[in-house]
C-alpha cells in the first residue's frame, strides 16, 4: 500500500493508464488493485481527469463531500485591492493566488481567457492568464493581451454570450456569400460590409399571426428578440428549407487557423430520432477538453396537432469534421434559459428535466459518447414546483437551488452525489444514509447569518478544482435590483478549510473589469477575499 501510495500521488490518471498498458502482468496488478478501483468508483465515467493526481481527486472529493456540521467558523474580509492599479502589478510576482474569475471567462487547461468587446470600433481583447497549476489557478506567472476585430452584428455568434470563446471567434455566412475577411499578420479582418442577418432572418417566425409560435414565446421568456437578441443562437431555417446553406466559420487568433463546418454536418438531413426538421435553432456551448464542439439543437414537432419542443445535443469532432454523436433528449427537458438547460463537466454533460408528478430531475450523460450516466433527483424539496432554480454540475456531484422563494431561510444548496458513496466513506466521515423515500440528496448547504443580511443568497458558482462555492446577495424585490447593494454582498464556503468568508466586493460601474476570487497569505494566514479588477488602465 505504501508504494501504491506513493505512486497515485504524484502520477495522474492518464500518465497511470499508459503505464499499465505497458505489458499484461502491470496492466493486471494495476487494475485490480484497491487503490485502483476505488479510484475508478470516484468518477462518473471512463473519462479521465486531465490535471489531477489521484491524491488530489481523492481529496476534493471528501472534502466536497463531507456534509458541514453548522458550527464551521466565519470570517469577515473587509479589504480591496488598490483600484488605480491593473491586473498585472496587483498579481504577478506578489504571492496572490487567483480562485476563479466571475465574468465572460472560458478555462483551458494552465490558462483562463478573458474577454472584453467595444461595440462601436467591433473590437474585442482577449486577454489569456496563465498559471503555474493546471487545474486550478493559483499564482499567476504571464498576462497576454490579443485584439481581435469582429465580423458584423448579423453574422457573429457568441456561445455562451462570449464573444471569443477561449482562442477562437464564431461567424456564420451563406456559402455562396461569404463575408469577406483577411488573416494577415495582425490576425483577421472583415470587410466593412455590414452584411445579412443570418442569425435570426426576418422570415423565421410569422409576427403577424395573434399567437406566437412555441420556440419564439420560448426566447421571448429568455429576453431573445430580432432587435434585441444575445447572439448565442442562429436559425437553421435557411439550410433545411431553401436552396441557400449556411456555413459556421471558426477562426484560432492563437494559431491563426480558420475551419468552415457546413450547418448540414452538424444537422444532418433529419433528427436523429423524431423526424425531419421543421425550423431548427443551434445553440452552441463552447470545447470539451477533446476539443469537440458542443452544440444544442432546438425545435418543435406536432403530436396530436399540439406543437411540442424537441432538443438534440451534438459533440462535433473539429479535426475529423464529423459529428462525434447526436442525441435526441425525449425527457421533458426544462428550458428557463439558456444557461440552466447546458450543463457541463469535464466528465458529463446533462439537463433538467421534469416527470409526470412535476418533480425535477438531473439526467446526466457521458462527454464522450452520449450515454446515460445517472438520472439524479428528485432535486426539489417534496411536495413544491420550482418556477424559478439553479442547477450546476462538477466532477462529483449535482448542485441545485430553488429561487423561487428568494427569502434566506428558504434558499440552501441542495448537494447530491453523482456516484454512491462507498460504504467506508459513508462511514468513516458519518454521513447518514440516504433517506427511506429514496431520494439521493447528499445534504443542504445553507450560508451562515451574519449582521447585514441581503434578501436571499444566490449561487454564483464554484472554482475548477471544486473547492471553493461562492454566493452572491441578491433582492428579494427584482426590481429593486438597480437601487439596492445587495449585489455587493459576497459569502465563500471553503470546502478544505471547512470555513465561510464573508466579503464585499465594490464594482466600478464607469470600467471595464471582472469580479476575481483570490487568496493570499496576511499575517501568517491564508485569508480568501473577493474584489472587482481591472485588467489595465
């Protein structure tokens, strides 16, 4: 056990399993070791952790997992960093160490890319973090700043509302009109055309017709108009009902590299299982950590002359160009929005759903192929129907909050585990077992009461290595929201620490900036705190 030991601690996963396909006699004492399997029983599927050793995964997921006891001490952390300094000065070489980044961010392995557009000169900087650990941010060691000019309003997609996702900007065209656009030295540029409204063309939903059709009530509830839209969503209509095809272009400002991928390729002729398309709308959603895009396919079909919402989930392959799988969601999937019906780790992707009792449920799936993983739930408190919820998958567990209520002692995290507790953990950390109803709720997380309390505490997140859950205050009135400071009310639960911060963070409305989570070490000890930054002056 000792050499076990030893070598789960400092080899991660996929280093392990190439040593084990070695030769026949370690692939044997590897896989049927204890250590091993009880390694594989941590995570949901076959897919491997890229930047965590097995001694890192096993901590985090007892220290997620180990319910608070609600004696856990609480810190107030009244101090901010100096606001006529930029990013840089304020981090790199000064012993600060970055949690997350709150704000338009994606993650790549050792870097986080930030995003910041000006809408007038259709512009955007791309800044990329790097850090000297992979899986969560820790010190900083470079800041790079990009500038990448964008294609025109009409014609740009933002998945997940971010202008470039990581390295590369979205456009779509027609194939037989593209935009015209240059990669030089400086990167791309686009025409001044202003070109077509491909995302959304005017003839995709009938205005003149007394009730709206079912997908444009849909985006209508997400605030998604003609005039007034995100760009996170294109029309397919164009492509599966006239001779005119679309085409998405990808360009890599990193590597200066565009790819074309025509909307037949990632829709096929027909949906997988019910049927030909009527009036399809893709929404993409970013790069699994294969590097495969991530799309959601919305539409409707007629049962019983009732029009009905489909949902496709597609992973593409950017080297192969093929769609690596299509699966059509026949569950009752929940779409509030456009961010609580995409849910990703780096291990699953899934969805809310409800059931014939109107019971919610979190049906999760494998990255890589499509699969069912696990159907979690119900995630609900019994006997009540959410109008209004979050839910966050990671690694090791399913996240979800009921908001409807939006009053403080109504509003705990519900935390289920994605896996069975094995009975020695159970155990070993008293953790009861789960309840005679059968529901796999793990425990409720609720924040601590402190002096100035705001109307309910959202949840805002967690970090990439699962240690961190960050909530912000928030209104119980919405339309309170634009005179009152509880957006400035921040509380942190430190899951290794077993402690609660409470902190504020001071935005400055007339700036460019993000909310960062940082630690640092003041007066011998490592205190976490919250402050809004910016990137240069």
């Amino acid at each position: 056990m000792d050499i076990w030991e030893l070598v789960f601690t400092h080899l991660c996963p996929p280093e392990l399993l190439k040593l084990a396909l070695l030769n026949s006699v370690f692939h044997h004492l590897v896989t049927k070791s204890l250590p091993w399997r009880f390694f594989q029983s941590l995570f949901p599927t076959s897919r491997p952790i890229w930047a965590l050793t097995w001694a890192e995964a096993y901590r985090n997921y007892i220290s997620r997992t180990i319910p608070p006891r609600g004696t856990e001490p609480g810190i107030c952390s009244m101090y901010w960093l100096p606001q006529d300094k930029p990013f840089e000065e304020l981090f790199v070489g000064t012993g600060r160490k970055v949690i997350e980044f709150i704000g338009p961010c994606v993650r790549h392995r050792n870097n986080t890319y930030l995003t910041q557009t000006d809408p007038l000169a259709l512009t955007c900087t791309s800044w990329k973090i790097s850090s000297v650990h992979a899986y969560s941010m820790g010190e900083i060691t470079q800041v790079k700043k990009v500038m990448v000019e964008l294609p025109p309003r009409g014609h740009h997609l933002r998945p997940a509302g971010l202008d470039v996702v990581g390295t590369f900007l979205f456009w779509v065209d027609f194939l037989e009109l593209p935009l015209e656009h240059r990669i030089g030295p400086e990167g791309i540029e686009f025409d001044d055309d202003i070109g077509q409204n491909v995302l959304w063309p005017d003839r995709v939903f009938n205005e003149e017709e007394e009730e709206l059709c079912l997908l444009h009530k849909l985006f209508i509830s997400w605030g998604e108009s003609q005039f007034n839209y995100s760009g996170q969503m294109v029309s397919a209509l164009d492509t599966v009902a006239s001779p005119r095809k679309q085409v998405l272009w990808l360009y890599d400002y990193d590597s200066r590299t565009e790819y074309s991928i025509p909307f037949d390729k990632i829709i096929g002729n027909e949906g997988p299982w019910l049927g030909k398309w009527v009036s399809p709308w893709i929404l993409p959603w970013g790069f699994d950590d294969d590097g495969n895009l991530l799309f959601k396919i919305l539409d409707t079909r007629t049962v019983n002359n009732v029009e009905r919402l489909r949902c496709v989930q597609v992973s593409f392959s950017l080297e192969k160009m093929a769609v690596t799988f299509a699966v059509e969601i026949l569950e009752d999937i929940q779409l509030l929005s456009p961010w609580n019906f995409q849910l990703f780790s780096d291990q699953c992707w899934g969805y809310p759903a409800r059931d014939s009792r109107g019971n919610i449920w979190c049906v999760l799936r494998d990255l890589r192929d499509g699969n069912v993983v696990r159907r979690l739930g119900p995630l609900n408190l019994p006997g009540t129907q959410p109008t209004d919820y979050a839910c966050h998958i990671s690694t090791f567990h399913v996240i979800f909050q009921d908001k409807s209520s939006r009053a403080l002692d109504k509003t705990p995290l519900r935390i289920f585990p994605i896996n069975p507790l094995p009975h020695h953990i159970r155990n070993e950390f008293r953790i009861p077992p789960p309840l005679a109803n059968g529901t796999q709720l793990l425990y409720d997380l609720q924040c601590p009461n402190y002096g100035d309390q705001p109307g309910f505490w959202s949840f805002a997140g967690e970090d990439v290595a699962e240690r961190y859950l960050f909530f912000q205050g928030t209104t119980t009135d919405v339309n309170d929201a634009g005179i009152r400071e509880d957006w400035r009310k921040w509380v942190i639960w430190d899951n290794k620490r077993r402690a609660w911060t409470v902190t504020y963070g001071f935005r400055d409305w007339g700036s460019d900036g993000f909310y960062c989570l940082y630690t640092e070490v003041r007066g011998g000890i490592e205190v976490v705190a919250l402050d809004w930054i910016r990137l240069e002056l």
